[in-house]
C-alpha cells in the first residue's frame, strides 16, 4: 500500500484568499482607470465645448468689466441669460443705438450658459458674478418659462454641482431647490467629479460624429417644445425663485432689468411676471414683439439668427432700455 503524499501546508488558505486577491486586484484597476478618466476630463473639460469654455471664463469676463468700469469711469452693464443672449444680442449694434439715443459711457459684457434659468442665474450670480465685481446694471434676457419655478432638471443638478455654486451654497441649495435624492446625489458628484458632471456632454460630442446628427437632435428639440407650447402648463405659476434672484442682485448693489425676448413663436405669457418683477424692485421691458421681424430671422423656434434677427432685436431692445440705462446721466 503506497502512503498519500502529505498535502503542502497552507494549500487550503491561500486557495480562500485567491478570490479575494483577484477581486482587490479588480477593484484596483477599476480605480487606476477612473482616477485617469478623471484626471483626462479635467484637462480637456474647458474644450469639450463652446459653452463650457464660456463658463470658465464667466470671473475673468466680470473681473475685466469691472476693471473696465474702474479704468474708464462708464457704467458697467451685464447681459445675463442663456443661448437666447448668446444668438439673439448684438452688442455693437445694441450700443451703437443706445448711443444715438443719448446713452453713452457704458461698459458691456454678455454672459450666457447655455439651456440656463432663473434656478441657475439665481446661484452663478452669487458664486461667481459678486465675487469678481458687481457690476452697475444686470439685464436678464429670458423667454418660454425660464422665470418659472420648476423641479431642477438633471442638466441642470450637474451644473450647479459642477460650476454654479460652492460648497458653502450646498446647503441651501438642498433645502430650497434640489429636494430628492436623486437630484441631490447629482450635484455632490457632480462637484465631485468632472467625468461625472459631463458625461452627457461627451456622449454628444462622440455622437456628433454620426452623419445629421445634428440635424435630428434640432429636429428632436423643436418638436419638444412645441409639444411643451401646446401642452401648456396646467395650475398657478410660481415665481419665488425670480423674488430670490431680484433681492440677490438689488442687495449687492446693481439694478436689474428683466427683458422678455422674442421667439419664433409668441409663448404663452404670464402677465404675473411684471407684477412680481416690480414689486420686488426690478424693472421690467416685453420685447416679444419687435417690428419687422420675420420668422425667417431664426435660426430655430426660439433662436435669433445672429446675422439678421439679432440685430433688429438689439436696435429694438437698445431704444427700450434707453430710458432705463440712461437715468443717472
């Protein structure tokens, strides 16, 4: 009879720890190459696209009008809004009318995050507008319902974790406007991460790739709010946000106008929106309906074309906000 060779000691245990090996082993790699996405993300955010880039320099622009203003004595006049501003705002027709209308010395700058509202403008203004200089005039471009108080997008959670508030705002922001889970978990990683918050953003970039992309996904928006337009919004409108963002701007010393812009198609408009603007101390200018503008003067449903109905809008838009700009000449 042949005696079993003796099993090696140890065999048992290292045949335990082996799965557990592996799995650190995993989880390492998994580290390793999220650490690098990250790292890669925030080193190519700035350039992942126009607006983005656009939200980095948002301090520099406000720190150059402010230096502006310092330097030369003017007035210093800052267009807030989104891509409405960014299409639809000629700043040298705009002044060169203001001008004829006997306004002169004023400093312009424009600042316009894309698919932005009243929930963004109310915490970008606040982090990083009043930190850089405040400047003399805020005129808030805004159309469809972007004074409206309404439940936080997602978009919307990952730029306000990612660019438009600090750490300190987190706290309110979870009290008064981002109230689910959900949202919430958006903006602490949002903050957290880069690759995190602009996910989205590289996914569409990839896909752009793809013949008329482009193309659809415009097509896709339109039918959207259009959709949105004949649904129309059923109940009371809120607008407490827009009280917030009012008193925001008035207590760090500028005057606000809010100006509501045209779109290819007149929205539905609150009338309560004045009374709320001027009763908590703004001032208020309808510019939907601007003369001889065509819809062929769009780019889109709610786009100016920059080459023709951007500039008949700011001529328009320059001779109603005269009176307003030009009161402490």
């Amino acid at each position: 009879m042949v005696a079993a060779a003796p099993r090696p000691a140890g065999t048992a245990a290292e045949a335990q720890s082996r799965p557990l090996a592996v799995a650190l082993r995993t989880w390492l790699v998994v580290l390793v190459a999220l650490v690098v996405v990250e790292m890669g993300v925030r080193a190519i955010e700035g350039r992942l696209s126009i607006d983005l880039q656009h939200i980095g320099q948002i301090t520099r622009i406000t720190r150059d009008l402010t230096n502006a203003g310092e330097t030369t004595g003017d007035r210093t006049v800052m267009f807030l809004g989104n891509s409405l501003t960014r299409r639809g705002l000629d700043l040298d027709v705009l002044g060169t009318q203001l001008a004829q209308d006997g306004v002169e010395d004023l400093a312009f700058v424009t600042v316009y995050p894309d698919d932005t509202s009243v929930l963004d403008w109310l915490y970008l203004y606040e982090s990083k507008i009043v930190p850089a200089g405040v400047p003399d005039y805020v005129v808030i471009g805004f159309g469809i319902w972007h004074l409206e108080d309404r439940p936080a997008s997602r978009a919307q959670t990952y730029r306000l974790g990612r660019h438009f508030t600090s750490w300190a705002q987190v706290p309110r922001l979870f009290r008064d406007d981002v109230t689910s889970l959900a949202d919430r978990a958006n903006v602490l990683l949002s903050k957290a991460s880069a690759a995190f918050a602009n996910r989205e953003r590289i996914a569409r970039r990839v896909l752009s790739f793809l013949p008329h992309y482009q193309e659809s996904a415009r097509m896709i928006n339109d039918l959207q709010l259009a959709s949105l337009a004949e649904a129309g919004e059923p109940g009371p409108r809120s607008y407490e946000r827009l009280v917030r963002l009012i008193r925001t701007v008035e207590d760090s010393g500028a005057e606000l106008v809010l100006v509501a812009m045209p779109v290819i198609e007149d929205f539905e408009f609150d009338p309560h929106i004045q009374d709320v603007a001027l009763a908590a101390g703004a001032d208020f200018v309808d510019a939907r309906d601007v003369p001889g503008l065509k819809p062929e003067y769009f780019e889109d449903m709610i786009h100016l074309d920059p080459a023709t109905g951007a500039p008949l809008y700011s001529e328009y838009v320059a001779d109603q906000l005269a009176p307003l700009l030009g009161e402490n000449d």
